[in-house]
C-alpha cells in the first residue's frame, strides 16, 4: 500500500505559527490604544470647559472698555476726565441742524476768511445763530509765521454790533511749549482788551502733506500727541493769565488716539464729531456737528456748533 504525502502546510499557516507570540500582545495594545482613544474622546467632549478669564483682567490698566453708539464695545485712553452726562433722547434734529432739548443748550457758528464777506445782520435776523467763534489768526505750517486772520477785524467788528456774543480761536501749529505761550501772546495782543463772551479756543491740528507740500516741509508733522497736549495746556494756561476763558479744542480720534488728555484735563473741549448726535466717552462743553451749514447772510457753508453750557 503506498504511502500518503503529507500536505506542506500553508502559507498562512507558516505565518501564523511565525508570529504567533507576538499576536496576543498586539491584541491587547490595539484594545488599550482603543480604550484610551475612548475615554480621551469622553473627557474633551463632556469635560467642563475652564473658565476664561474676566474681561477687565484682560484690559490695561490705562485703559477703559466702553459701549461706543458708533462703534461698538472698544478700548479707549484712562483720563483724569469727567464722563459725558449729555442724555441722547434730547439730541433732536430740526430742519438741517441739531438741536439739545435741554433749555439752555445754544447754537452757533464758527467762521475764517474762508466765509468772505458776511452780512452779520442778516445771520442775526435770521434768529439761527446764538453766537459766534471766530478765528483770530494761525500760525504757518512751513515758516511758522503768526498771522491774523484777514477777515477777524470786520469779523469781530459786525458780530459785535450785530448783537451776538463772540469767542475766537487760534489755529497752532507749535512745537514747542514757549511757541504756544507766543501764539497766545500773539491773540492777547491782537484783542488789545476787547471783550468776549466766549472762549479763545487752541486748535492744533496734525498737518497732512500734499503734491506741493511735502512732509519733510511741514514743520510740525513729526509732533507727538503728548507734547502738543503740553503745548495747548500752555496756551490756556496763558490765556487766563490775560482775563480770558481758554478752550480746546479736538477730535474724538484726536482725543483717544493721539493727545494725553490730562495735561489739558483743566480746561474744557471743544469736540469736532460730524454725527447726528456726539459719542465723545468724555465730557465736552462745545459741540462742532457739522461743516455743511448754510446760514442766510453767508454765502458759503460754515461749521454748526452747539453750546451744552453757554459762558
């Protein structure tokens, strides 16, 4: 009887019995993996969030947050300035200008040469003017020469006997302390002793270059917020020493991105915001809405202001 041959065994097989000690601890490590997978899967997607950190720890210390009715929840500079208490409910328009329902809130204009000849009678006939800021001079911007304003004096003049109460402004380009104190030197010697009803306002605004007036020209374009704040703290402080009111007068993104507002926190602002009503987180006693008002007796547009506090 011949004998069977026995199969070879398979491949397979021969695998199988090759890593067959190593099956069962691969096994165990898948499992482990698995169960470690699982339970990594459990805590993060049921686990109790960690608590964020309170808002006001992540603000600076020289910050404020507050509610901003244009622009939402935002970051603004910490002054040693009292809070804009002016009620938003009373800000009305009427007509093409606006008006503070409050009983005692005033409105004026402010005008340069740039108006031309006014006829003060008629913008007082026209009983929408309570009265009237002009500017006395400025200083260049190239040369830094002080110059009166080629149209205070008849200015002044007609609003005077016009019957409307007045201020004036200087517009600075200083940049230094001793320059400021000149600019207002300058507006004393030009008033000579008249009288006014409303401030002298220091208005420093940042030069902006142009095709023909580059910036390296421009003497005060490098000027830092902190020293121009200095700066007009010196011109009002000047001022009162010559028996006037001093005002001064800004921006709200002056206001919160450029000047340190402590050193002139003595004086009160003038704001410039060109809104239906004002948003400035800080006090102001004037208001400068708009650029685009058209008043009878002046045949160009002229800027609107409202006095929250009349002088």
């Amino acid at each position: 009887m011949a004998t069977q041959k026995r199969r070879p065994p398979s491949r397979r097989a021969v695998l199988l019995r090759k890593y067959r000690k190593w099956l069962l601890p691969a096994a165990c490590a898948l499992v482990a993996l698995l169960i470690i997978g699982l339970s990594l899967f459990y805590i993060l997607r049921f686990a109790e969030p960690e608590p964020e950190p309170p808002a006001s720890s992540l603000i600076p210390e020289n910050m404020l947050q507050v509610e901003d009715i244009y622009e939402g929840t935002r970051l603004i500079p910490k002054f040693d300035l009292p809070v804009c208490q002016y009620e938003r409910e009373k800000f009305n328009d009427v007509g093409r200008f606006v008006r503070y329902e409050d009983g005692k809130a005033l409105m004026g204009i402010d005008v340069s040469e740039f108006q031309g000849d006014i006829d003060w009678a008629q913008v007082k006939a026209s009983e929408q003017v309570d009265f009237v800021i002009i500017r006395l001079g400025y200083r260049g911007m190239t040369q830094g020469l002080l110059v009166t304003d080629e149209c205070f004096e008849k200015n002044y003049q007609g609003a005077v006997d016009a019957g409307l109460p007045v201020g004036v402004y200087f517009f600075s380009q200083a940049i230094t302390e001793a320059e400021a104190e000149a600019e207002a030197d300058y507006a004393l010697s030009v008033l000579d002793g008249r009288s006014l009803d409303y401030p002298i306002a220091f208005d420093w605004e940042p030069p902006v270059p142009g095709e023909n007036l580059p910036a390296e020209d421009l003497r005060a374009y490098n000027a830092q917020g902190a020293d121009v704040a200095r700066f007009g703290a010196a011109f009002c402080k000047r001022v009162e020493e010559g028996g006037y009111k001093p005002c001064f007068y800004s921006n709200k993104n002056m206001i919160y991105k450029f000047f340190d507002m402590d050193a002139v926190k003595d004086y009160p602002i003038w704001l410039a915001e060109y809104q239906r009503e004002p948003s400035l987180y800080y006090n102001f006693r004037m208001w400068q809405y708009s650029d685009q008002g058209t008043i009878p007796g002046i045949s160009t547009t002229v800027d609107l202001n409202i006095c929250f506090e009349p002088y």
